[in-house]
C-alpha cells in the first residue's frame, strides 16, 4: 500500500502521465515514442549495412552480411520496441529500483542485491570467451545506438529515467531473471518449515507431499520447529518482489512434444511447444528471424538478451518447458554472536563471515545501507525476509547452484548453428540454469528429448524438501549429477515425446531431481491424444494446443452428482449444467464454473477442518500453490475413503462424511456464485468469471484507476484452469484472477517450414497506443496463428516497413 501511495504521488506531479488518458494527446504524445521502421538511420558501431524488415505482426526480420552487425541489429530493435522492459529488469535484477521509485523500493532492492543475481552475472561474464563473447558485446552496442539515435519510450520520461549505457553483463543479469522465476524452491522450502513449527511433521507431509519415489518428508530436530518462522504471515521482501512483477513463481510451466515422421501425415516431425508463465505487458517473449553469417534462425527471444531461445534454424527444431530442479537449499547456521556476528562454525571450526557492503541509491532521499553477511553456503537472508521474521531467529542462509552455474551465452550460441542431435547435445550441455525439458526434431527426421541444469547431488538424509544445518557438515551437496546421465532419449519406440513439468523419471533413477513437480494431467492429457494418431498435422497440433478437458473434473463430477439431491428449483438447474458439461473449460460453460467453485469449497473444508482458517488461507496463497497446486491429487485420493477423518468437521457433534462435505459444498458454491455473478446461472459460463488482464509494469499495477486504464489491455475471457493443456491458473486464494498462462505457442514443420506458426500475447510492441501492443491478444486467446516467417520470400510478401541500418561513416561519405 506504501509503495501505490508514494507512485501516485509521482504520478500526481507528472503532467505527461496526467495526459496520456487524455483524448487526442495521449496517442499524440506517445507516437513520438514509436520506434522507425522505414528509411535509413546512421548506427555508429555497424561495420555494413543492416536490413531490417518487419511484418504484418510487427516482427522483425534482420539480414546482415556480417554476424557482429547481426547482434548488434538484434539489439538495436528489441531495444527499439522493449527498452523499457529491459530498463525495468535490469534495474530490479541489479538492485536498483529504488533510484526509480523511491524509498518504497528498497525492500525489492534489497532482497535482489542478497539474492546477487548481478553478483552472478558479473561473475559469469569473467568465463564468456570467443564468440559468445563478441556477440553479446555487438548486442550490447546496439542497444546503445538505439539510445543515442531515438526518444527514449513515454516511461522513462514518466520516472525520469536517463539510462546508464547497456553491457553485456546487463544481459546476463537479465538472463538471471529467468532462472528466478522458473526457480521459486526457495519459497516452498519457507513454507513447509512454516506449517512444519505449526501443524507437526505427520500433516506437513500428508497436504506438502513428496513426489519424488523412496522420498520421505525427513526433518532435522534443528528444522522441526524454527521459531524465527513460528506464525509469520508474510514475507516482506520477497512478498514485495512479488507484487511487483505479479507473483513471477506462480505456477511456471509448460508444454512441449515433439513428433517422429512414422506418426504424421508428411513423414516428417512435428514440434509443438506452448510457454506457460506469468501474463503481462509487454510479452516475456519477442519474436524474431536472424539472418547472416552462420546464422538463419527465427523464433522467440528473449528481450535484453541476443540469439534466439526457441525455434528453428532450417535444419533443426528445438523448444523447452520448464524441468523444475531443486537447485534451492536453506543452511540454518551457527554464529559467534547473534547480535553482531563475525564468524559461523563449521565441522567444528569458526571462520570469518564474509561481508559485502553496498549503498542503495534511492531517489528522492539517502542513499540507504546495505550488509551481506555471506557463510560457505551463501548469504545470510534474515533481514530481506522482513520485520515478521522474529528478533532471535536462526540465521537461514540460501545456497542456489546459479551461483556456481555457467552464463548460457555460449549455449544460445551452439544451440543456434546446430544441426545434428550431437551438436545440440553438445550445446545442452552449457545450459545450466535454469534447468529445462528440451524436445528435439531435425531434417533427417530424428526426433529426442534432452533435460538440463546444473543439479546438485546431496548427502544421505538430505531431501531438499526443508531448511537444514550448516555446521555439522552432514548436508553438504556432494556434487552436480552428470550432464551425461540427466534423462534424455533419441527416437523413442512411442514415436513422441511430451513434457508438462510432470515427473520425468522413473522409480529406479538413481539421482534425486526434485520432490515436488506438477500433478502429471496436462502431459497424461497431451500423451493420449498423440498416443491416438498416426497422421498427425500441424493443425492436430493446434488442436492439442488448445485442450482445455479436465482429467481432475473427470475424476472428481461422479462424487458430485452421486450425493446431491437438488433442493429447489436453481439447484436442479445447476447440477443439470454439471451433468450436460463436457468436461472442457471453454469460455462459454457454466458447468465449468460450478464445478471449480464447488472444488475450491471442497478443498476450503477439508482443510479447515485440520488447520483452522487463519492457516488454510496462508496455506491457499502459499508458495505451495506458486508450484503447481498440488493438492488435486490428495483430494481426488481423499474422494475414495469417504469416511476419512477428514472429511469430519471437529466443531460439530456429528461426523461429517465425504457425501456430507460434497452436499454443503454444492450448496455454498451456488450461494457464492448467486452473490457475486446474481442469481441467474446464465451469468456464470467460465469466461464471465475466469478473466485475464495483461498488465503493464509498474503503472499498470501500481498506478491509480484512470494510468492503470490507459497502460493495461483490456479484460478479456479466459481459456483453460489449472490443470488443462491451454492453462490458464490463478491461486485458489484469488478465485478467479488469472496471473498465469500461456504467453507464447509454436508449432514447427520440419517437413515444410514455411508451414510453421507461432503466437504469443499480447504483442510485439511495449509502446503506448502502438498497433502492435495488444494485436495479437484476440488471436491468442482463440488459439489463433500467424506463419513463422522464414524465408526471404515470404518475409518479403509480409513485409510492412524496411529500416535499413547504415555505418556512421557511410552516412558521412554520404552527406
């Protein structure tokens, strides 16, 4: 609330914000922002000249003759249309919002300068030598050019931003983020030593289970009952990093499969790939063709960073989805002296903490103050937890394999101008955080799998699952698990393969990769639609894409329509619309709607009757449910004892059956929907209440009404639910506020490239009132595609402005 007041302060003082929801001025003002995307510009820095042409949907397609030129174009036009994206995430990454915002912005400061995502990127850039290293440098120069040689977006004026000069270091930092956001263990480990101190061991494991095999819920008598977490409701810091960028762990998955030739109509494979992530504006994603040198690849990229991340190169096809490795661990340690500690012990023996001192520049205000006490393990996390954390809590320090992982220039490299599965392999082998599911498909009609990351190996007894100590010396990671025996396939038997950040390996792997994934419904949904074809095209790929049946509700309805007995006239309305629904969460159900509202009564129950409200609402917005909302499974196992304890409410004489809490459940939902959508069921399909928001960081999230109009999409229904293939989730805290879906799809031919399509959401352009900001909304949200343009021939059939980029000694000759 501190933070929304002291942005609207600022916003109140700016007279060029006030006007942007001005009729007339607004669009005025900011098409003087837009990028040019004709004509010819002098780019100090180019050794040749540079074509850029960009298409119906705003994409850009680069052709060079020189690869130095080809990244330094690459980017000059991300920063052309993302700046201020790539501004913002370098300025959280690297600690510095608070010189933007104010002192509201220090807690997210501090959290991401302990964090030391920049610390890892400096680092990093130490080891990125040849190629890697030259092209990030022309990337970096190319952003510069875009500075020096165009206005700056609308928000920079808003903050009064001037821009420090980008560096490769920048890019990795940026490239950081990704991993924090794909990277959340830390946060569930928190939790489960919260409800740990609260609840005990045995109802910790029963609602926070293990999924990985021979995998207990083990708890060190030092973790059982931390008193520092003992009844904390929140965690400032890290609360506040997410409220800035719209809850980054929330359930970050996706899809990917990956075809052979003998189950598709052409003979040749198919690749399919949809990126589930946070939903905002601008897209995570821009879309790109690189064409010059070595290099003659289109796909997505990743704005503040060059080459491409997903997509093909003429010769092979590639996508990922997120693997979700536990590379995350919590050290409880031992200090000299709690107040004012200079060492921790370790087997035995004190050693000096390491103390990283910083200042954290603040507009508006003092520069405010920074200490790091770092052990062996990592840097101390106590005061970036936040006030709630208590007085004398045990010193928790994080230790997180980025830190000792490589940058992945130089995989983004290799990965690009690959063209074998060898090559590739090759290429995976680089990548090493964030740790990923890679599907594979080549011109010789191979097709495979391939996981990644740097992966710790820990000792026995040691589960990952909850904070541990750090000076007995019993928990240290004993190494990394070789790249070579990651799971991985060439041409399966099955003829596909398919990821959904399910569980990925069988019982007798011999390595622990995670505890927790994802319920397996979206890959067991995705399995057995590839399972029951061997034609397969592109457009069963869309198809696929666009599931939305849910395996939970197939499993679930019976016990619903089993044990109710309509009561009046509405509730026979109703429970006929659970009964005639097919099962999919399109946007026009309204049995949907009553089915999930039923659930999440269902789950409220259950709960509540063994922590109490006050815990099931923490434990409803947890970062449990950030990973996956892993409770579908227990209930759907609770539905088969139906006189589980359970289901017994302890406040009233009478036990409460499976058919009883189904019955009051049903009627509360309707009660609940009645309220909010009236009393008209006709009011309550799916997309009524399901919506989504793309939302512009940060005056789309933290300004008032009129600024959050103007810097926002429009609110527009939305597919799916937690569970189905084409997801869109929200925490069952929030029913039903979607923060989470799916940002990009991609479908690759390798039979005929120029059939190849690709979308993501909610446009190319980050730019107020610019056509390509929210173009493509509408038609991801139908499961809609444009053609991945590839070719010079077709780019040139879609071409809608051609911006040449020249030497700035050739403009001179010129002149």
């Amino acid at each position: 609330m501190k933070m929304l007041k002291q942005v609207f302060r600022l916003l109140q003082m700016m007279p060029r914000v006030m006007a942007v929801a001005a009729p007339g001025i607004g669009p005025r003002m900011a098409r003087g922002r837009w990028p040019r995307t004709q004509g010819t510009l002098s780019a100090p820095g180019l050794n040749g000249p540079v074509e850029i042409i960009r298409d119906t949907w705003g994409v850009p397609h680069i052709f060079a003759k020189d690869e130095d030129d080809l990244f330094f174009a690459q980017g000059y036009v991300q920063a052309q249309d993302r700046f201020w994206q790539m501004e913002l995430g370098r300025r959280i990454a690297n600690g510095t919002l608070a010189s933007m915002m104010g002192p509201q912005a220090v807690p997210v400061d501090r959290v991401m300068r302990t964090l030391g995502l920049r610390r890892a990127a400096e680092n990093g850039w130490a080891r990125v030598q040849g190629d890697a290293r030259a092209f990030a440098e022309a990337y970096a120069a190319g952003v510069n050019a875009r500075i020096q040689c165009e206005p700056l977006p609308l928000e920079c004026s808003i903050f009064g931003v001037t821009p420090e000069p980008w560096t490769p270091v920048d890019s990795l930092a940026r490239g950081n983020m990704l991993a924090f956001a794909l990277g959340g263990n830390h946060r569930l480990e928190l939790f489960r030593a919260r409800l740990l101190a609260e609840v005990g061991e045995e109802l910790t494991a029963m609602i926070l289970p293990s999924h990985a095999p021979n995998t207990p819920l083990i708890v060190p008598p030092e973790a059982m009952n931390l008193r520092g977490l003992r009844g904390v409701k929140e965690l400032e810091g890290l609360d506040k990093v997410d409220a800035l960028l719209g809850d980054p762990n929330i359930v970050s998955g996706s899809n990917n499969w990956v075809v052979h030739g003998d189950r598709t109509a052409s003979g040749k494979p198919l690749l399919a790939n949809d990126v589930h992530i946070g939903l905002g504006l601008p897209s995570t994603w821009y879309e790109s063709g690189l064409h010059g040198g070595r290099f003659n690849v289109v796909g997505f990229t990743l704005p503040g960073v060059p080459m491409v991340v997903l997509g093909h190169n003429g010769r092979i096809a590639w996508g990922m989805s997120n693997l979700g490795p536990d590379t995350q661990d919590f050290y409880i340690e031992k200090l000299d002296d709690p107040k004012a500690p200079k060492r921790y012990e370790f087997k035995g023996e004190w050693h000096d903490l390491e103390v990283l001192r910083e200042q954290i520049p603040v507009k508006g205000g003092p520069s405010v103050p920074l200490e790091v006490r770092f052990t062996r393990h990592g840097p101390i996390m106590n005061e970036i937890l936040g006030p709630a954390l208590k007085p004398d809590a045990e010193p928790l320090v994080l230790r997180w394999a980025l830190h000792e992982s490589a940058p992945l220039l130089q995989a983004l490299v290799q990965m690009n101008l690959a063209g074998t599965w060898k090559e590739f392999r090759s290429a995976l082998e680089l990548w090493e955080s964030p740790g990923q599911n890679f599907v594979y498909a080549d011109v010789e009609g191979n097709i495979g799998y391939q996981s990644t990351g740097k992966i710790p190996i820990r000792a026995a007894g040691h589960t990952g699952m909850v904070p541990v100590p750090g000076w007995t010396g019993e928990y240290e990671w004993q190494g990394w698990i070789p790249f070579q025996d990651l799971p991985a396939t060439l041409n399966p038997p099955a003829g596909f393969v398919a990821t959904a950040n399910n569980k990925i390996t069988s019982d007798d792997y011999p390595y622990s990769i995670a505890t927790n994934w994802f319920p397996g419904y979206r890959a067991r949904r995705i399995t057995d639609l590839l399972a029951a074809g061997n034609k397969h095209t592109v457009e069963d790929m869309r198809r696929i894409q666009a599931e939305t049946y849910s395996l939970p509700a197939e499993a679930l309805r019976p016990y619903l329509l089993a044990a109710v007995k309509p009561a009046d006239a509405l509730q026979t309305r109703v429970l006929e619309e659970v009964k005639s629904w097919d099962l999919r969460f399109e946007t026009d159900r309204i049995g949907a709607t009553v089915y999930q509202t039923w659930y999440i009564t269902v789950l409220r129950k259950l709960l509540g009757n063994k922590l109490g409200k006050d815990l099931v609402g923490r434990y409803l917005a947890s970062d449990y449910e950030r990973h996956g909302s892993m409770h579908m499974p227990w209930v759907i196992g609770l539905m088969e004892k139906p006189d589980s304890e359970w289901f017994d409410d302890p406040k009233t004489p009478e036990k409460e059956t499976r058919d009883d809490v189904v019955r009051s459940s049903f009627t509360e939902a309707i009660a609940w929907l009645s309220e909010r959508y009236g009393a008209d069921p006709a009011g309550w399909t799916w997309g009524k209440v399901h919506t989504v928001t793309f939302i512009a960081a940060p005056l789309g999230r933290l300004g008032p009404a009129w600024v959050r109009r103007a810097f926002n999409t429009k609110t527009v229904p939305a597919r799916g639910d937690n569970y189905s293939v084409d997801g869109s989730s929200f925490l069952w805290s929030r029913p039903y506020e979607v923060v989470h879906g799916t940002a990009l799809r991609m479908i690759i031919d390798l039979n005929d490239f120029s059939k190849s399509v690709g979308i993501h959401t909610p446009g190319q352009s980050e730019h107020l009132y610019h056509p390509h900001r929210d173009d493509m909304l509408d038609m991801s949200q139908k499961v809609e595609f444009h053609p991945l343009l590839f070719t010079r021939q077709q780019v040139d059939a879609h071409a809608k402005g051609t911006l040449t980029l020249q030497p700035a000694s050739a403009m001179a000759k010129q002149g």
